[in-house]
C-alpha cells in the first residue's frame, strides 16, 4: 500500500499518487472547476473532513494534549458515524491497495491535523 499525507498548496511530485483533498472547505478564492487545475489537489473529498461543528469546536480552543486527544476521538467517531465517512475509507483503502494517493489538508503540522488519523483509518480499512 502506497499512502502519503501532504499539505495543500506545497510542492509536490508524482511519486505521491492521486492528491486527494480531504478537507471540508475549499481554499479561500478558489472554485470547485478550478481546484486540480492550479495543482492543490486532483479530487476534493469532504465526505472524510472533519464536520463544520468539530472545526468550529477546535478553532475555538488553544492545542493542548488534552484537546488534541479530544479532536482525534471525536473526528474518528464521526467517520465511524457515517456510512458514507466509513464507505469512502473502506474506497481509499482498497484504491490505496493498487495505486498510490495520498491525503491532503491545509494544516502545517500533520501530527495536529485530522490527516493523520484519515491515514490511519485507511491502512486499518486495508487490513480488514
């Protein structure tokens, strides 16, 4: 399996696949026709974003490590919440089995961003 994370708008080279843009808002200026043209990303999937509700929650509180471990436990019982959050995993996963991609958000620090739990849930979808 071939699964990298990436931040939007960084440089980026083929090696890393098909660039999907798991985030729940598009860049600021930037229409859905234009996306994959500019190079952000080749496919935007909100269905594996953290919803509305729980970005507005995070981006009203400072990063701690108890605020960290309550982002990750909530974004990942929304993506088991929803049939199609887990259908579109299970998806990556399988895709991931055959061909490289990689997840991509506009988060610097990837150890802070729902990206990495996205990755992880996508390699224990690949395991079942």
């Amino acid at each position: 399996m071939t699964l990298h994370g990436f931040r939007i708008g960084d440089p980026t080279g083929k090696e890393l696949g098909l660039r999907i843009g798991a985030v729940r808002y598009l860049p600021r200026g930037v229409r859905k026709s234009e996306y994959a043209r500019r190079g952000l990303f080749d496919v935007w999937l909100p269905a594996v974003a953290p919803s509305r509700a729980l970005i507005a929650w995070l981006k009203s509180r400072e990063w701690t490590p108890k605020v960290a471990r309550m982002f990750f436990t909530r974004y990942e019982r929304e993506m088991r919440a929803s049939t199609d959050s887990r259908q579109t995993i299970k998806l990556l996963a399988a895709i991931a089995k055959r061909a490289p991609i990689a997840i991509g958000c506009y988060c610097e620090d990837e150890r802070r961003c729902h990206r990495s739990a996205l990755v992880r849930l996508i390699r224990q979808a690949a395991r079942l």
